[in-house]
C-alpha cells in the first residue's frame, strides 16, 4: 500500500509527529505550505476565526499527484478547536475513494468540538476515515523559525 503524509505546522510539533510517522510507515512525506507567511499574531487573527469557520487558506502547490496513492495522512495543528485552515485547503485537494488518517497536534488534546465535522468534510470528498488521532503536544504556542 502507497501512503503518503501531508502536514501543515506552524510550530513544529505536527512536522515532528508526521516525520515519526513517516520513518514508521515508510511513506512519503510532504509539507503544506501557506502562500501568506503567518507570524504568531496573524495566527490568532485572522487564523483562529477561518479555522472555526472551516475556511481555507491559500496554499503553494503540492508537487505530487496524489492519484497515486492508496492511503492519504493528513495532520494539522488545532487552532481555536478546529484545524488550522491549512488542513481544509488539503482536504479540497482529496482525490475520491481514498483512505484517510487523521492526525491533530494541540495544546490540550482535545479536538471533541470539531471532530464530527472534520471526519464528514473528509468523507464529503468521497474518501473513508480510517483512522483520527489527538496528539498532546502541551507547551505554549511558538513559530517554527526556518
Ligand atoms: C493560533 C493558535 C491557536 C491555538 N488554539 C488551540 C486550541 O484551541 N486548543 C489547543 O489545545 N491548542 C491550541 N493551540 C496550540 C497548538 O494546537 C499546539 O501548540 C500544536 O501542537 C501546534 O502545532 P504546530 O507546532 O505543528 O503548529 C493553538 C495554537 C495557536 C498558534
């Protein structure tokens, strides 16, 4: 079975939790990528309310088709409750009939608010969840420097 990891991060903790899970699985690994560079103020605001409202933010392009796997991970860091808006603009590039992992990584490993609706904007693209995950990553908020 092909799989590939798509992640967005912010902070660094989804990028660690999706590395691990790429050395375990042996898949293929890709960053997701925010045309508009946030800074830790620009997270909160406008980041925190496109995420409750499940709006996508504008991202650069993968570089791989994703037609050519059988099982897609997609991990985002939780912001306000919900997804990063990252984790949306990867969910509209699904192809249909795949199966996808879920994975979060927040401060209080919480995501009961929004998990339902995450899992459906999934399955809406035609693809099965197979499995969700809530990583713990506890800690303050922080920007990855690169
Ligand atoms: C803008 C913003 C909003 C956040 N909101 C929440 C939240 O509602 N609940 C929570 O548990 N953690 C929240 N966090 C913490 C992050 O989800 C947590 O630090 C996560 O591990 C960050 O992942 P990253 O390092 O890959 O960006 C928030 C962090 C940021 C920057």
């Amino acid at each position: 079975m092909r799989t590939i990891i798509l992640y967005y991060t912010f902070g660094g903790a989804t990028m660690t939790e999706a590395e691990k899970l790429a050395s375990e699985l042996k898949a293929d690994c890709v960053r997701v990528r925010e045309k508009k560079k946030r800074g830790l103020f620009t997270a909160f605001l406008p980041g925190c309310p496109q995420a409750m409202k499940r709006k996508a933010s504008d991202i650069e392009p993968l570089g791989v088709d994703l037609t050519g796997y059988d099982r897609i991970a997609l991990g985002a860091p939780i912001w306000a409750s919900y997804p990063a808006p990252a984790f949306n603009s990867m969910v509209k590039l699904l192809p249909a009939n795949k199966e996808v992992e879920l994975f979060f990584c927040s401060g209080g490993g919480d995501t009961s608010e929004s998990r339902a609706g995450t899992i459906k904007l999934v399955e809406d693209m035609g693809c099965t969840v197979v499995s969700y995950r809530d990583v713990n990553t506890g800690g303050k908020p922080k920007k990855l420097e690169e």
